[in-house]
C-alpha cells in the first residue's frame, strides 16, 4: 500500500503541478494573485466538453485549441485589468478582490449557460483500464496529463531561460520598477506571461475531466486552494519548484488517503502553513523575499 | 388615557368574540394563495436545488392553468397561486436573511425549504420562531426534527437512517447465501452520507453475518478514488459500498472502472437516483451492474393525486429539453410531489392558519400516494414513508441500462445478478 | 489643537453612536430580523478587519476562521458544559483570543503570504471541526443544534453591544496615540521602530483585538440562528464580504466600513430580491469596478481633495 501510494501520489501530483504553473507565473511576474485562476481552469473544461459533444474533438485536439485561445485572450484581459489594478496603493491586496469578482462573473456566465450541474467526458477517450506500475494500478489518463505537466514545465523553462522574452520576464520578476527603468515594455512583457498562465489553466482544465471525474461551474475555489499549496511549497517564479511542490502534494494526499483518510483534506492547508513559517522561500527558494 | 384603554378592550373583546364564533359566514377568499421558497442557482448545492425549483414551478404552472387550488375552507373556489422565489446562492447566512424576507416581509401563506439540509438548516429556527409551517424538502438532518417543534416536515427523502436498510438486508440475506461475506463502506464525510454510513456499519454489526472489512471516511470534496480503490482491493471485500454525492460517484465508478478491480457487488447512491447524471458522465459501461438505490424517478408508482411518472418525464422533458443544465432525476420528482403536497393540504386545511395548514399536512399521512410512493410522517415531522428499494443496473440492449429493483421481495421486478 | 482633536474625537462618538442607535430602532420598525443582524454582523466584522487592514495594513483573508472559532466556542460551551448563553459568549471570545496566539506567527509573513496563509489555516480549522472523528465533541459534519438557549431578542441586543464596542474601539484608535503609532508601522515600519515603537507589540495587540471581536460576532451568530452547519460558521464568502465592505469604503476610517456595509450590503439585498437570475454575475462585476476605479475606497473621493473623513 505504501509503494502504491508513492507512485499514484507521484503522477497524481504532476497534474497538480500543471495546474499551480499559471498561477506560479503571474505571481511571480506581477505580485498579483489571480483567485480566478481556477475559474479559467474550469472554462477549460468546458471548452473540452463542448468541443466534443458538439463536434467530437478528441481532448487533446482541444487542448490545442484551448491553449491558443487562451493565450490570446489573456492580452486584452490583461490590459483592461492589471496595469490598472497595479497602480493602485496595495495592489497585492486589491488583486485578491478583484479576481474574486472575476471569478464570480466567469462562474456566474457559465452556471447560466451550462447549468450547474456535473459534466465530463467519456472515460474512453483516455483510455479504459489500467497500467500497471509496480503492482499499482493507475488510470492512463494519468499517464497524459503527468506527459503533458512534464511538457508545460519544460515549456516554461525553455521559455523563461532560453528565449530573449523570457530572459524580460524573469527581469520584470526581480523588480519591476528597475525593468521599467532600463526600458523593458513590462506591461508587454506580463500580458504574454498572463496569457501563458491562462493557457496553462486551460490546458489543466482539458484534463479535469479524467482526474476528478467531473467538472461544474464552482469547481474554481477548491482549486485555487490547492495550487497556493503547491506554488509556495515549491518556490516561486521557479517552474522547477512548483514540479516539486506538485509531486510532494500528491504523494502526501495518497498517504493521508491511505492512512488517515477522513483528515486528508487538512493536509494541502497545513502543507502550506507549514513551508510558509518554516520556509518561507519554498522549498528550492534562495531568499528572494522578505518575510 | 382612559378612553383608550377602554377602547383597546372593546377591540380585544371583539377579537375573542370573532374568534369563538364559529366559521358560520364563510370568511372572504384571498385573491390569491402567496408560496414563498429558495433556490440555488449557482454554488455547491445548485445541482441539487434547480431540478426541485423547476419541478415546483411546473405543478404551479399546471395549477394556475386550472384557475388554482379548489380550497374547502373558502367554499370551494379556485384560487390561483402565486410563487415567490427567491436565489439563495447556496450561501446560508443569504438564506437565512431570505427566509426571514418570505415570513417577515411578503408574508406567503406556506414557506418551503431550500433542498439539501445544509440550505434548509437555518430556515428551521427561523420558520419556528415566527410559527411558520416549514414544507422541507430535502432537509434530512436530524437535528431539525423534535416533538417540541410542530412547524416542520419532510416532504421526500426519508431520514437518512432509514433508507439503507434494505442494502444490509440485502447482503445478509439473499447476498450471505450467494457467498458475500465481507463488505467495505468509503463514506463523504458530510451530514447526508456520513448518516447512511454510520447506520449501515450498525446494521451489519448487529447481525453479525456480512463482516465490516474497511470503513473509511473522505472529505466531501474529494475527487479522485484511485488509491483508495486500491487500499480496498487489498482487503478483498465481496461487496463495497461507496456513499457519496454525484460528484464524488462519478469520480469513484470512473476510477474503479480504470482500476480494472472487479467487486462482487458493488453500490453508490447516484448510479440510480440520478442515474441519467451518472450515466452521461461515466459511461454506460462503468456503472452497468452496479447496485443502487430504485427511487421514484425509476419505480412506476400507481398515483392517486398528479401525473404518473411516465406522464410527468415527458412533460419535464417537453418544458426542459436536455441540455438545459437541469437533469432530471430524483431531485425533479421531489420538487412536483412537494407541489401534491401542498395541493392536497390547501385543498383540505380549515384555514391557513399555521396550525391548521400543520393538521392538514400530517392528516395526509399514510393516505396521500403520489408518483413517489406513499407520504407518511412520523411524529415529529421526519419522513418515513417512501421505501427506496435496493436495485440493480442491468444491461437492457445495446448501450442502455435498467435500474431494476431487485429487494425486497415484495418490490422486487427483477433478480440480482452478483459478480462472480 | 487639542480642542480640534477632542471634537473630531467626539464627531467619530457621535457617528457611533447613532449607528448603534439606528440599528437598536430598526428592530422596531422592520420585521426582517436576520436582515438587520447580518447588518451588524457585517458592521461588526468589516471594522474588527480595519482595526487589524486598517491600521496595520495586514489582511487576513482567512478572518472567518475567527468566527468559526467563536460559533464554536460558544456551541461547545452550550452543548459540554451547559453554560448558559452569556457565559458562553465568553467561551466564544476565548477560542477566537487563543486561535489567534497561535497563528501570531503568520505575523511574520507579509503581503499575499499572509493573506493566504491566514485562509489555509481557517480552511484547516474547518477540516479539524467538521471531521467525523471528532463528533463526539463538535458534532462533526452534522451539525449543532442549540435550541436550548435561542434568544433572537437578547442575541440581537447583545450583537448590537458587541458592535458598539468595536466602533468605540476604533474611534478609540482613531483618536489615541497607540492608533497613530500602528499607523506609523503600517507606513514605515523601519521607520517606527527606530522611533521608539514597538512593532512587535503594535501588532500584536492589533491582532488579537480584531479576532476577539471576530469571535464573539461568531458566537452571537450561533445564539441567534441557533442551528448551524461548520460549512455555515466557516464560509469564506463571510471573510470576502468584509474584506470587501472594508475596501470598498474605505480602510482607517470610521465611516469608510459603514458606509461599505450599508451601500453594499444594501445593494446586495436588494438585487438578491429583485433579480435574483444575475445577482451572482452583477456582484461580481460590481466588485471589478468598484477596486479598478475606487481602490482606495469611497471616502477617497473626499480624502484625495484633502477633506478629513470621519
């Protein structure tokens, strides 16, 4: 049971570190917390659901879709929203209200659309049945989203250290004034990485069907909760870091489930509470904030 | 000063008087009959509170098409009804303040709970307070029913003790002759499941035949089963039990089916109460043969008042076509019996007086049978009449399943099909 | 100078108090009683968060955790040791007193940090109150009932209380040298210690004042609706609509969290109402609006033409 554990909380946590990358990001760049971040997560889902029951696109045909839409729609989101919200007195505090809102109309426009209740996508799509790992049987949807978390992670990695762009971004990340000062387009520069960290959302979102069984239109706020956990357990700006906090969520939910079921849920919150008063500069961290 | 007083005494006077007299005249209809209730329309419990909403508006449609409600106590005449609706967002502190609005404000002649007991908690204290009879829906919670408070009763979902009886008669029974020894019980932790659960671990303990492998709690919110199927799986129970909400349902029978385990017997409260849900979301062929509650959406009862379940589908289906958001299921035929309820209540109250709408409701139970079988109380006001029998998703065709009721024998229509 | 200090002192008493008398008279007057209490509830909770927002300039977005404690203070009290329900309420401000002793370390984060700490650890007091295993003491997920001491008078008039408490509290900030000095950290706290202040104490004292007060609110609501679900005593909407009374007001002001509470809330009930099919989604957009356009809340269309607001 133990070794079972491991390895189901391994893959299961990748999933959490593909949802926690997005929200990793614009922190990270911003110093805003997006609240709707699990909200965009959600429409995700939707998007995926719909584009197969009314056109029968294979999810990860959709995932394609959702990933360029969403990232193309971040930028004019941004725009109407951050630079605005950015030059208010307590930005970092005013974000957590005003995505609430956000995350109130997106849930709102969706529950009046779809309805309320669960939706998914047949099982078959992934695959049925299991693949069996050491004597653990896991379900092969696992296995594509841990691929595909793997893939974004890489992404964002190739992209933050590898590409001129990334190379602002991570700039903007140390400081924002003195990027704005050496001339840098901060604001282009973080509505490309509010646009990935949709995209990254959506992607996730693609996926919630097979890892939670079902989506509904209030889904965002459990979601939210966790990939805080896993973003400040892992460190922030780092994508390595969330793969990390990613992976010790899952396996100690698996273990919680296996062996302290009913308090697995405490879990994510003490996790947190935890790495922040202990450590507060996550786990991979070198002491870039003051606490 | 002292005119006043006398005045106030006359007044008082002619009050007891009235009130002595008997109903001689008729007193003078209303215009109209006031229904308050709440909805939720978004949040965690909209997916069990829409298709109750919807249902009630239908039997109020299909009433006001008739002219109304045909009240003894104002001699017979029609009166039509007017709802009053109002959305509640799954947040208690908003229903409270709602329910007290419904009362205090628009004074409707009958209140009806929000569905779900989370919803219907605070309007329990609140209806008592103001002696506000409250119709409660789905309200199970057994905190709310006590023989000091007369302004409540449950409408539909029995106590949640009383309905999974049949499962542990079941195993212990008919399932102990065919081999099952052993049972695991995964429960949600919330006041709904968490009830069933801690009765069936009761039942099976105190008949000592099928023994309680693995009883394990999950928070409410938990979406994926994998591990979990997997620690059961290695107990080696015959039968598993797993009581959650649709979502947790969905989210166990998909991963069980990913598993590849195979359970002799296996049950989940939605696979049958909401079985189209279940169905659309995990496939036919994870939930084929698994067992389930047969609750009235899926059990032609023989109605004496309203439309056969057969009748009322197609009408649901014809006003909500699939792909409004609003499955139907238990929760739909919860919201119209509520509606038959209330007809057969105003049709013989004395008045709507509170006390007299409390005498009306509970005179009709044991006699009133609906769509949804039989509506008998308990003293207290908790709902003991509805039998859920325990059935069986049997394949019928190609890609379609029978919920099949298959205990006890006397509402049996069908036999079980254990797994080997 | 001192004179124009103690009328401004005496001004902010006055505003006090004719807020706790209007809703001591509305009870008279309107009949929706539990509107009138989530008012000052709402009235209550959104100035116990700008004693510690407002002048310390840390947010707990978690804050409902206080009141959960103090729901459940006082229904443990009821239930175990058969107080009765004055006695009770002091259980309800001792659990919220000793909630927030421990969690005086989350004082060292600052921002977001804390902010999300502060909800993780109502989230995780919620999982320990709500678990089965503990139904024996908190009830668990089933939920208490306490119709033993249901009192909607008294509770409503002992709600009222607590609210004018915590407004003279603030007023008592507003106007006192330990208010200015908080201020000063939440400006500068390198500044203020080297000044002689002690940040340390400030904060703390801060702290554990706005739970308090968060905690007996929490009690007075379990009196006065007496049969509760943890979902009802923990819902984070609680929290959000504080925080956002608070801002949309106006933090450090006294009237800024009033004025937020009786707009907004206001507002809110209305719409729930009248249109109830978009309330959620018109919310929603409000709360967008009012932080683009308003961030520093309503008394900065005055503050910002260098008008002093109450």
């Amino acid at each position: 049971m133990l070794i079972g554990a491991v390895i189901a909380g391994i893959f299961f946590g990748l999933y959490f570190t593909l949802v926690g990358l997005g929200l990793n990001l614009v922190f990270g760049v911003m110093r805003i917390v997006n609240l709707a971040h699990g909200d965009v997560l959600m429409l995700g889902g939707v998007a995926a659901w719909a584009l197969f029951t009314s056109l029968g696109l294979h999810p990860l045909v959709s995932a394609v879709l959702v990933l360029v839409v969403f990232l193309v729609a971040g930028l004019p989101v941004y725009y109407a929203v951050v630079p605005r919200l950015l030059r208010s007195r307590d930005s970092e505090m005013l974000s957590l209200i005003l995505f609430f809102g956000l995350s109130q109309m997106i849930e709102a426009v969706t529950t009046i659309s779809i309805g309320a209740t669960e939706r998914s996508l047949p099982p078959r799509l992934m695959g049925v049945g299991p693949i069996i790992l050491f004597g653990t049987r896991l379900p092969k949807a696992w296995f594509y989203s841990a691929a595909a978390s793997a893939i974004a992670v890489l992404a964002v990695y190739f992209y933050l250290y590898r590409t001129r762009l990334g190379t602002l971004t991570r700039a903007v990340m140390v400081s924002r004034d003195e990027a704005l000062a050496t001339g840098i387009d901060v604001n282009m520069v973080s509505a490309v990485a509010f646009g990935i960290s949709l995209a990254l959302a959506g992607i996730a979102g693609v996926f919630a069907p097979f890892i939670m069984g079902s989506i509904t239109p209030n889904m965002g706020v459990a979601i939210n909760l966790t990939a805080f956990a896993v973003i400040v357990v892992g460190t922030l700006g780092n994508p390595l870091g969330t793969l990390l906090g990613g992976i010790i969520y899952g396996v100690s939910l698996m273990l919680m489930q296996t062996y302290l079921s009913s308090w697995a849920n405490l879990l994510p919150n003490l996790l947190l509470i935890g790495v922040l008063l202990i450590r507060p500069e996550g786990l991979l961290g070198r002491k870039v904030r003051r606490a | 000063m002292r005119s006043k007083l006398l005045a106030l005494g006359v007044l008082a006077a002619s009050g007891i008087a009235m009130a002595r007299a008997p109903a001689q005249a008729q007193p003078a209809a209303p215009s109209q009959i006031t229904i308050g209730e709440l909805y939720a329309s978004s949040g965690p419990y909209a997916s069990i509170s829409m298709p109750v909403y919807n249902a009630f508006k239908m039997w109020v449609d299909e009433t006001n098409a008739k002219g109304g409600v045909q009240m003894q106590a104002f001699g017979n005449k029609r009166i039509p009804i007017k709802l009053i609706a109002y959305d509640d967002q799954s947040s208690t502190a908003t229903a409270a303040t709602l329910y007290n609005q419904l009362i205090t404000q628009d004074h409707v002649d009958l209140l009806i709970a929000d569905s779900g007991s989370v919803l219907t908690s605070v309007g329990v204290p609140i209806a008592r307070e103001h002696k506000q009879f409250l119709f409660d829906v789905s309200g199970t919670g057994a905190a709310f029913f006590s023989d000091d408070n007369p302004y409540i009763a449950l409408m539909a979902d029995p106590v949640s003790t009383i309905w999974p009886h049949y499962i542990s008669d079941y195993l212990n029974d008919e399932g102990y002759k065919e081999g099952i020894r052993t049972v695991a019980i995964l429960y949600s932790t919330n006041d709904f499941t968490g009830t069933q659960a801690a009765a069936l671990k009761g039942f099976f303990e105190r008949d000592k035949k099928v023994k309680v492998v693995y009883y394990q709690g999950v928070p409410t919110n938990t979406s994926n089963y994998t591990v979990l199927i997997n620690n059961i799986a290695a107990q080696n129970p015959d039968a598993v039990l797993e009581l959650g909400y649709v979502g947790n349902d969905i989210a166990f029978l998909r991963n069980l089916q990913d598993s590849g385990n195979q359970f002799r017997f296996v049950f989940t409260i939605y696979g049958g109460t909401e079985k189209e849900e279940i169905e659309k979301n995990v496939g036919v062929s994870a939930v084929a043969n698994t067992f389930s509650y047969v609750p009235a959406s899926n059990y032609e009862y023989k109605p004496e008042i309203g439309m056969t379940q057969t009748e009322f589908r197609a009408a649901w289906e014809k006003k909500y076509p699939s792909g409004s958001g609003v499955a139907f299921g238990a929760n739909a035929i919860y919201g119209y019996m509520t509606g038959l309820v209330i007809q057969r209540t105003l049709e013989t109250t004395k008045s709507l007086d509170q006390m007299a709408i409390h005498d009306a409701v509970f005179a009709l139970s044991g006699k009133l049978k609906t769509l949804d079988g039989t509506f008998e109380l308990r003293k207290d006001g908790a709902q003991i009449g509805e039998v859920t029998p325990l059935g069986q998703l049997q394949p019928a065709g190609k890609d379609d399943l029978k919920l099949v009721a298959v205990y006890p024998p006397d509402l049996a229509n069908g036999k079980a099909v254990l797994g080997k | 100078m001192h004179s124009s200090r103690t009328r401004r002192a005496i001004l902010d008493a006055a505003i006090a108090t004719s807020v706790v008398a209007v809703m001591g008279i509305a009870r008279g007057v309107y009949s929706n009683e539990l509107m009138l209490f989530n008012f000052i509830m709402f009235l209550t909770l959104s100035q116990g968060l700008n004693i510690i927002y407002g002048f310390t300039g840390y947010l707990p977005f978690g804050y409902v955790g206080f009141f959960g404690a103090g729901a459940y203070g006082f229904a443990l009290a009821v239930m175990h040791l058969h107080l009765p329900a004055f006695a009770a309420m002091v259980c309800a401000g001792l659990a919220a007193l000793v909630l927030s002793v421990i969690l005086l370390p989350l004082l060292r984060l600052s921002g977001a940090y804390f902010a999300i700490a502060s909800m993780a650890a109502a989230q995780a007091l919620y999982e320990v109150i709500a678990n089965p295993d503990l139904e024996n003491v908190t009830k668990g997920p089933y939920g208490v009932s306490l119709s033993g001491v249901f009192a909607p008078a008294a509770s409503y008039y002992l709600a009222l209380a607590i609210l004018a408490v915590t407004l003279m509290l603030v007023v008592w900030l507003r106007n006192s040298r330990f208010g200015m000095s908080l201020q000063a950290i939440r400006d500068d706290s390198v500044s203020a210690s080297m000044a002689g202040i002690s940040v340390v104490r400030g904060r703390t004292v801060a702290w554990t004042l706005s739970a308090v007060i968060a905690g007996l609110v929490g009690g007075v609501f379990a009196w006065h609706i007496s049969v509760f679900y943890p979902d009802t005593a923990f819902d984070l909407s609680v929290s959000i609509f504080a925080t956002v009374f608070l801002l949309f007001g106006g933090a450090t002001t006294l009237v800024g969290p009033l004025l937020g509470v009786f707009i907004l809330y206001g507002v809110y009930n209305v719409i729930g109402i009248a249109v109830p099919q978009y309330f959620q989604f018109t919310y929603g957009a409000l709360i967008v609006l009012l932080v683009l356009f308003l961030p520093n809340g309503l008394v900065s269309l005055l503050t910002s033409r260098g008008i002093r607001v109450p």
